[in-house]
C-alpha cells in the first residue's frame, strides 16, 4: 500500500503519520505539505529516517503539480488532512481558506479519480478528515449526530463543509471509495500556539495574560490527539465506502473552566504559588460569529467499529502540559519563527 497523507507535517497529521509509519512497516507513507506556518517537519523527527516514509513538499492547490505526483506514485489510498485549519485566521483571510480548503480537496479528488477510473485500478479509500465545526453552534443540549445538517459559521467551517459535500458529491456521482470523519476539537503535542490551550500554556510558562473571548463561557469537547490518530486508523481500515463517523469525546468544557484546570496544573508544575497563575486571565472582545457550544456524538463509532477515547481530560492535558515543559527547545523554534529553516525541503523522487 502506498498511501498519500496531505498536511502530515502540521498538528494531527504529523500524529496519524507517526502512527501509520510505525504500526504500518509494510505500507509506503507519503506526506504531502506545503510547510505553510503551520507545517513543521520537527513534528516528524523521531520517524523522518524510517524506510517507509517519505517527505513531498507542495500544494495541493497546484492542480498540475498534484496531478503529476498522482501519477507518478501511483498511491493506494488519500488520508487528506492538509488545510488552513485556524477560525480567527479565516476571519482575517477568508479566501486562503477557500484554495485550500475547497479548491485543494477538489484538486485532490480530481486526481485520485483518474487513479480509480483507470482499467485495473488499485486505488481504494480517500479518506476525508473533517471537522465538528461544520454542523454549526448548539444551543445549551443536543449533540452533533452525522446526520445533524449542517450549518457552518465562520468561514473556516464554511470552507470545510463545501469540501465534506465535494467528497460526498465524488462518491455519489463518481463511485468513488470515500469516507469522511467529523471530529471535535483535540489537544495534545506539536498544537500550534496559536489554539487556546497551547497558546495559554506558553502564555502561563512567560508569565503572560492568558486571552479569553467573551465570557468565556463557550464550550468545546475536547479529545486527546492521539485518541483522533486511532480513530482515523480504525475508520480508514474498517469502514465501508460512503460512509461518515463522528469522533468526539464526550467531554464538554466551558473555555474558561479549561483555562482554570489549565492554571491550576501548572501552578503545581511550576511550583508556583496556588492560584497564581489564574490571575493571568484576561477577558478580551469576542470572536465574530463565536459558536457558543459544540458537543459531538460518537455513538455510531463506538458501536460500529469499538473504537472509544482513552484518556480523562485532565490525565491528558497534564500529560500535554508536560509535553510543552520538556520541549521547550520545540517551542521556543516555533515561537521566534526559527522553524521555518525547514521551508527549503524540496520534494525528489
Ligand atoms: P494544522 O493547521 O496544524 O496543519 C495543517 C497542515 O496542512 C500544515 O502542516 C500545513 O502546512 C498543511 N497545509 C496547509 N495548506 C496546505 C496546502 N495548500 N497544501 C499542502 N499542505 C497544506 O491543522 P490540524 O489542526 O492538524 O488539522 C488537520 C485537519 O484536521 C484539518 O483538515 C482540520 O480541518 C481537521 N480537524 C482539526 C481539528 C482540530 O482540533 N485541530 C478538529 C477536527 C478536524
Ligand atoms: P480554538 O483553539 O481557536 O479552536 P476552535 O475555534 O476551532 O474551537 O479555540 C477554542 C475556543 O477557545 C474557542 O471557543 C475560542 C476560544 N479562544 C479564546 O477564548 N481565546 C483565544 O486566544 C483563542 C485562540 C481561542
């Protein structure tokens, strides 16, 4: 099997990356990535050298390029996962999250069809990884089923939801072998800080202010990263074609009760005094269009395939605090910019 996995370089790609290359030796892992801001080949150090990786820097919004690497590799299977994935950056440049996210996919499935449309093809799963955020805000209960409609909000999860209905479309109109899996909102290492809980780490660790929109009283579910990576290997192994999975893990949070579980670790791992740390809090202007709750429903995946989350959150988000703290060197690169030394990686066959 040789399986294409775009965006492998950023957060959650560089986890499912990690996990197909060393549970999967006999399968040929490429990760497509064009190293935006959020691509980090530091993500990817502890595999970079095994046999059954390779690196391809490009975009996937070059339709030519895209086609070319298709035909040359002759891949099995798409894990897609690249994408401009941050809510107040879509706000600020709601068009990148257009090429990317819609014309990127559609580039993507253009080319895995002629793969799957030619005589004798090998070509078997294009597996689309989404977001909770599609299915739009919930009022105080309810949960996100995979049949909730879909009513997106910011221009990020409008972005992803055009992309979720160009896949269901390539399925129903072309037969081609999809999946697509929804997912809440994860945590965990190698999060870019500029997400809530790695912002407010780093922010925490330098003694700075630590920002939360509104009143913080908007609730996200939150789900380790490395729980996501599972589910994803279980969902493209398993499933049948045309299918959708909700992956969530029960765990509704208000923001500002995240931030002060957050402050009260780390008052104990970096010996502060208790309660120190809580009065970095901040309440600053709301985000435009702030979806007030997102809860997801993963009964279907539980049942249907027997994957469920492993961790508590707050085994998880010490363990990710911990994390932060002993990569320090991680995270000052990515802050000062230093990371983008990577940039120049070219792609050789
Ligand atoms: P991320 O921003 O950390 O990483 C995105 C990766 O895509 C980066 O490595 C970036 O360089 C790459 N990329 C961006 N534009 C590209 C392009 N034009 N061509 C090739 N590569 C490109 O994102 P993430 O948080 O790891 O999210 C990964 C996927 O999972 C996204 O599709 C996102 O919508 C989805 N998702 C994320 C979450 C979450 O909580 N972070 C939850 C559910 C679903
Ligand atoms: P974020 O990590 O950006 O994820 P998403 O918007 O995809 O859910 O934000 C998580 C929650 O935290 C969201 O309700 C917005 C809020 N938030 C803050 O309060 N302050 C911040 O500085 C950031 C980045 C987010």
């Amino acid at each position: 099997m040789k399986i294409l996995i775009t965006g492998g370089a950023g957060f959650i790609g560089s986890h499912v990356v990690r996990l197909f290359v060393n549970k999967y030796p006999d399968y040929t892992i490429y990760n497509l990535d064009k190293l935006t801001y959020a691509g980090n080949l530091a993500n990817l150090k502890d595999i970079e050298d095994k046999p059954n990786y390779k690196f391809v820097k490009g975009d996937i919004v070059d339709a030519e390029f895209i086609n070319k690497l298709f035909k040359a590799e002759q891949f099995n299977a798409v894990i897609h996962l690249a994408a401009e994935s941050h809510v107040d950056r879509s706000i600020t440049n709601p068009l990148e999250f257009v090429y990317t996210n819609v014309i990127g996919t559609v580039n993507l499935l253009n080319a895995a069809k002629e793969l799957y449309k030619a005589e004798g093809s090998t070509f078997k799963r294009f597996y689309h990884v989404s977001t909770d955020e599609v299915y739009g805000s919930l009022g105080e209960t309810g949960m996100f089923t995979e049949t909730t409609a879909y009513d997106p909000h910011s221009p990020y999860s409008a972005s992803k939801a055009s992309s979720d209905h160009f896949v269901r479309a390539y399925h129903d109109t072309y037969k081609m072998p999809c999946v697509i899996s929804n997912c809440s909102n994860n945590y965990g290492p190698y999060h870019f800080p500029e997400k809530l809980i790695p912002l407010c780490i780093n922010n925490i660790k330098h003694n700075k202010s630590l920002p939360i929109y509104g009143k913080g009283e908007n609730v996200r579910d939150w789900l380790f990263v490395e729980d996501h990576a599972r589910a994803i290997d279980v969902i493209f192994h398993n499933s049948k074609d045309g299918t959708t999975y909700n992956i969530g893990g029960h765990n509704e949070w208000t923001n500002i009760d995240v931030i002060r579980l957050l402050c009260r670790i780390m008052d104990k791992k970096l010996n502060r005094t208790e309660g120190s740390n809580e009065k970095l809090i901040t309440f600053v202007t709301d985000r435009a269009g702030h979806d007030l709750r997102y809860a997801i429903d993963s009964t279907k995946l539980q049942n249907d395939l027997g994957w469920k989350p492993s961790l508590q959150f707050e085994e998880g988000l010490e363990r990710t605090v911990d994390w932060y703290l002993q990569n320090e060197e991680w995270l000052n690169n990515v802050t000062s910019g230093e990371y983008q030394k990577y940039y120049n990686v070219q792609y050789t066959r």
